[in-house]
C-alpha cells in the first residue's frame, strides 16, 4: 500500500516548525552568531549546514559536510535513510 500525500500541503506545515524539525536530524548546534537574517545555520566557523528561510533560495538546505542539497522534505528523508 503506498502512502499519498501532496508534498505542498506538507512543506507548508512545516514551515512554521523548520528549527525544531531540522535541529532533530542535525547532530551539530545551532550556530547562533551565524544565524542571521535569511539563514539558520548549524556546525562551527562558516556553518556545514544552512537553512535558507527567505530569499531566492527560501525552503532549500544545504549540508556541506554530507553533500546534501534539497528542500526541508528531501534533507529530512535523507538524514533519516527514508529516501
């Protein structure tokens, strides 16, 4: 039986838990000094992993370190090995 969802209808849901959502997969801290206005940023230095939340780029991740680009659904299935 295969499950049907609209990825949409999720990803809006999302959106207003994205921190929380992404701080559950991401081993790293929240890199509060490079977090500024349209990035989360977790890991130390320059940040291995960015989460853009508004700009030309809103919605995507990008993980540095394990090479993983992607909007919040496609980061999250990747990290947890549901892909």
């Amino acid at each position: 039986m295969t499950a049907n969802w609209d990825k949409d209808i999720v990803m809006r849901a999302a959106m207003s838990r994205v921190e929380q959502i992404l701080s559950s997969v991401i081993e790293e801290d929240k890199n509060y000094k490079l977090s500024k206005g349209n990035k989360l940023v977790w890991g130390k230095k320059h940040g291995s992993i960015q989460y853009h939340v508004s700009g030309s780029k809103e919605g995507v991740v990008n993980d540095y370190e394990r090479g993983i680009h992607g909007d919040l659904i496609t980061y999250y299935a990747k990290r947890r090995g549901l892909d």
